[in-house]
C-alpha cells in the first residue's frame, strides 16, 4: 500500500517535473513580453518531430539528432516566432497577439500531421527505463533520471537569472522594461534571450516527455493546457511558481487516476484552476498585481 | 456608412439568403444552413470578444449544451420550441458559473478557464453514457414541425434557420444598440475611463460572455436539428477554435463581422478543396499574416480600402486614441 503510493508519487513528480519546465518557460515569456502563448503545447509537441527528423532523413546519432532539434527549436519556436509574430502583433494588442498564436498552433499542429505523419511515432528514450527498487516502490530509472535532470534545468536556469549580469537584466526587463532601458540595459536584446529560453525549455521538455508517450502531432493540446493551468496555480509571476504548479499537477493527477478515476483525470487541472482562482486568484507562491481593471 | 445604403445594403443581402438556395442541390443548401447556424454562434462569441474584449474558448462546448439539451427533450417528443429555450437558458447559467470566477481578476483568466471548460464537457459527454450515448452520440433528432410548415426537407429547414437567425441578430442589435450595449463599447474603448463613469465593468463583462454564451446554445440547438445526428467529437476544442478564427477573421466588434468570418471559414474548405489536408496550414497561415497587416479583420480591410480612395474629414483625430491612460 506504502509502496504503490510512493511508486504513485515518484511518477508524478517525475512528469511534473516535466510539466514545470514548459509553465516556467510559459510564465518568463509571459513576463518579459506580456504575451500567452497559446501554442505552447505544439511548442512541446514539435522538437520531437524535428528530432525524428534528423534520425531518419539526415541519419544523425542520437546526440546528434537531439541537438539538432534543440538548435532548430530555438530557431524557430525562438527568434521566428519572436520576430515574425510576437514583434508585428504585438502593437495591435494582447488580444489579436492571443488569437495569433492560436492560429500558429493549428499551423504547427496541421504541419506536422501533413508533411511527417498522422500516426504516434516511437521515440528513442534518452535513459534506460530498466525498473529500480527504492524502499519498496518499484520506479523506472528512466522517471528518477528526468526528475533529477528536469530539477538540475531549473536550477541552472535560478542561477542564471539570480547571478549572472544577463540574467539580471532580464529581471530587470519583466519587471520594468522602461527603467531598465534608462538604466543602459539592451531591452530587446533580454526580451529576445526570454524567447530563446522558453524554445529551448520547450524542447528539452519535449525530449523527456514524448519518449513516455508517443510522438504524436496531437500532443500538444494537453500538454499546453496543463502547463499554462500549472503557471496560474503555481503563480504567474514567480519561477518557483510555475515549478510547484507543475509538480502539483504531475503527483495530483497520478493519485487521481490511481485511486480516484481515470476517466475524469484530465477534469482535474479545471477544477484546481477554478479552486485557485477563487481562493487565490495570484497563485500558490505568487505576488498580487493589484489591480483589478 | 450613410444611414440608406446600409439599410438598402441590408435588404438586398436578406433577399440574397432568400433566393441563393432556390434550385440549389442539397448539399449547397446544408452548406448555407450550416453558414447562419455558425454565424449565430459566432455573433455570441463577438459579443465576448469583440465588444467585451474577452477571449472565451468554449463556444463549441455551449453548442455541445444547447444542442444536447434540445436533441434529448425533442427525442423524448418536447416540440423543438420548447426544447430550445431550455437549451439556451442551461447555456447562461453555466456561462454565468463559469464566468463568475474566472471574471473576478484582471487578465486572460476566461480564456485559461473555458479552455479547460471545454475539455471537461468534452470527457462528460463522452464517459455519460446512459445519458449522452456516449462516443455513439445521439441519432435521430427530430426537426421541428410547425403546423402549415414541416421542416423535414433542407429547402424549409434553411428558411426556418434563416428566421431563427435574422430574430437572433435583431435581438443582438438591440442588445448593442442598448445602454447595456453602450456600457460593453465603452469597456472595450477604455475600461478604466468605464469604470470611473461608474459602469460596473465586471457584472457587464460577465453578462457580455453569458449572454454570448446563449448564442452559442441556440446555435447547438440548430445544429442538432440539421446534422439531426450529434456526437462529442463535434464539438472539440478545435471548433472552438474555429468559431474564435470566425470572428477574429470577420472583424471582432463589427456587427456583421461574425457573418462574413463565418462565411469565410464554411467557404474556404469548398473552394481550398484541391489543396487537400493542406487546407488548414493555408488557413492559419492567412489568419496570421492578416492579423499583421489589418488586425480588424475583414471589416477593417474594407474600411483601410475605402479610406484610401474617399477622403473623409475627421474630427479632432487626437481624440479619437483617448489619453492613453493605461
């Protein structure tokens, strides 16, 4: 009984992990630009594809492949999608920016269906999946390994923000992009390195998730929606967060399916999201904006 | 646009829906009934969208509650008339619910929430068998028979949807045109300029999405009485979608936007036929590069045209921005 919850719990946190990478990715480009990405799911969806492309038409090894997919998603879910969309919407307003990105999520999504394949691809895993023992809980290797790597990620990317001169003023720029601008920091500049951050959170997000699952040009739609509902639980404003939101989703949703339904299980990211916005409408661990017009 | 064209513009496009299906095949004619009934449903959204400035992406799902409602009553033998009502009134209290919540803050929350809202309705029609049927969805809906006037036939079914619609968008006209209405125009102008004139921003905003929330169930209503079969997968997230496009194309806030983006979205697919699976990559490709360069849509790229070869004097232009207070 101890042993199954545990097992439960492991696995949960392991995709929660997951799922924290693209909320916090989704909660810096939220922050930085003021704009939701409604395609961040096919964002998750596409870097596995474009690994699967490097594997089978340009025979690259596995490392090989994968870094072609990261350095291609950065490409084009970073500097494409800030220059070509987000840079000429953006002036129209949030609305027309939300419905763009809406209709680049159908183009990504409907890209991959057509010119790769509507069927669920195998996707190589980057870590055995041999099964270990860990006091009584019997886990795969492959969930510890995406949990510790997932958690390492963030922990870089704190140091990064926290430390580090660019890092500041990236800070600098979500907090106050006019400030920072008197205050000599190159505004756009930060601005497009927070779009290259979410691309690369994205794929590396992509690479540990689509080997549990399939890859498949669906997968985003799930996937979108629980990271955008793991970034409000967890707080908007806060990379921590977006992390707890996302663990909180992951370990909920497999006690859920395991001890309560599984039919109902994708209903509980919109029952906490109401639950939140009710109680606490800033999120878990977030900090009130204060207006509320 | 003076006063008598657009009246005599009016005339001649009800009198075009009135003669376009004349000797036309059935399926050019379900194709025009398909056309008002997302029209209206896209008319309920613009009213969120357009004139509330909202984002709410559960239009499909209060189709799924309207047209559900309406095809269990009338399969249990209520006349469609009353059946629909109910329909429609189920839609604005769960709008109402809905809305409530996620209103209360300031951001896309509506959009987070109807988003999650529509996966929700999505599983309980789909796990509800004893009541929804399940994945088999429900066959046999009747159409209405008004006395003199069966609707059996797609001819009078189309007439019948064009009444319907042409009664919907009269009440929309009125629900624009009231103070209520005005209150909606000035929340999407300047919501903090609303709010200090004393206009309850939120209660209006919650009543713009209810209210469009309605229009989406009576264009359930009408679906399920034209397929006269439904089943959960029509009424996914990717309709939604499809109905949020259908404004944004049109031009949201424009009274006949949701029309014009309605036509577009059934039309498209017609004429994009020998383009294949590739249709829908064209589509959002064309959506995005027209939110670029005209983000009004449509409508607005009929206004930037005649703009450019009618000059027209306007009055104090530095106030027509406001003070860009925000």
């Amino acid at each position: 009984m101890m042993s199954q919850f545990l097992q439960v719990l492991l696995s949960g946190l392991a995709t929660g992990s997951i799922y924290a990478l693209v909320a916090i990715g989704f909660a810096l480009v939220w922050q930085a630009a003021q704009t939701i990405n409604f395609a961040q799911g096919e964002f998750v969806m596409l870097p596995a594809f474009l690994v699967l492309v490097g594997l089978n038409y340009f025979d690259l090894p596995l490392w090989g492949a994968l870094l072609f997919g990261l350095a291609m998603s950065i490409l084009i879910l970073g500097a494409a999608f800030k220059k070509l969309v987000v840079e000429p919407i953006l002036p129209h307003g949030g609305i027309t920016l939300v419905i763009a990105t809406i209709a680049l999520g159908i183009l990504i999504r409907e890209s991959v269906k057509e010119f790769y394949s509507a069927e669920g691809q195998p996707f190589p895993s980057i870590f055995p999946s041999d099964p270990i023992n860990i006091f009584g809980a019997v886990v795969s290797l492959q969930d510890i390994l995406n949990l510790v790597l997932s958690l390492g990620i963030v922990v870089l990317l704190t140091l990064f923000l926290n430390r580090t001169r660019t890092g500041r003023c990236m800070q600098a720029t979500a907090q106050n992009p006019a400030v920072a601008e008197i205050l000599g920091v190159d505004v756009k500049r930060m601005v497009l390195y927070t779009f290259l951050i979410n691309a690369a959170l994205a794929a590396l997000a992509s690479f540990l998730i689509t080997p549990v699952y399939l890859a498949k040009f669906s997968n985003g739609e799930t996937l979108g929606l629980i990271a955008f509902i793991a970034a409000i639980i967890g707080g908007f404003n806060q990379i921590r967060g977006a992390l707890v939101g996302g663990l909180l989703i992951g370990v909920l949703d497999n006690l859920v399916a395991t001890y309560v339904t599984a039919e109902y299980r994708a209903a509980l990211p919109l029952i906490l999201l109401i639950l939140i916005i009710l109680v606490r409408p800033q999120g878990i661990l977030g900090t009130p904006e204060g207006r509320a017009v | 646009m003076a006063a008598w064209l657009r009246r005599i513009l009016i005339v001649a496009l009800i009198t075009l829906a009135i003669a376009a299906p004349l000797g036309q095949g059935n399926y050019i004619i379900y194709v025009m009934t398909s056309w008002l009934v997302f029209s209206v449903a896209a008319m309920g959204l613009n009213l969120t969208l357009g004139y509330a400035g909202q984002i709410s992406l559960a239009q499909a799902s209060f189709m799924a509650i309207g047209a559900y409602t309406t095809a269990l009553l009338t399969l249990a033998g209520w006349h469609w008339l009353a059946a629909m009502p109910l329909g429609v009134l189920a839609c604005f209290v769960v709008g109402f619910g809905l809305g409530y919540p996620a209103l209360r803050v300031k951001g896309h929350f509506l959009a987070f929430v109807t988003l999650a809202f529509n996966t929700l309705v999505f599983l309980v029609l789909r796990n509800e068998e004893w009541l929804t049927g399940g994945t088999y969805g429900l066959v046999g809906i009747p159409r209405p028979n008004l006395g003199l006037f069966s609707t059996m036939r797609s001819l009078p079914f189309y007439y019948f949807t064009l009444t319907v619609t042409i009664i919907a968008a009269l009440a929309m006209w009125g629900i624009v045109r009231s103070p209520w209405g005005r209150a909606f125009r000035a929340l999407r102008e300047n919501p903090i300029r609303a709010e200090s004139l004393g206009v309850d921003t939120r209660r209006i905003t919650l009543l713009a999405f209810a209210i469009g929330s309605m229009y989406g169930g009576l264009a359930g209503a009408l679906i399920a009485s034209l397929v006269q079969f439904i089943e959960p997968g029509s009424f996914g997230l990717a309709h939604s979608l499809r109905i949020l496009l259908m404004v944004a194309v049109g031009g949201a806030g424009y009274f006949f936007g949701p029309f014009l983006g309605a036509g577009v979205v059934i039309l498209l697919p017609e004429i994009l036929r020998f383009t294949e699976g590739y249709y829908l990559i064209i589509y959002a490709v064309l959506v995005i590069v027209m939110l670029i360069f005209v983000p009004t849509g449509m409508i607005g790229m009929w206004g930037r045209i005649r703009d450019r070869f009618i000059a027209r004097p306007v009055a104090r232009a530095d106030l027509q921005q406001g003070a860009q207070l925000k």
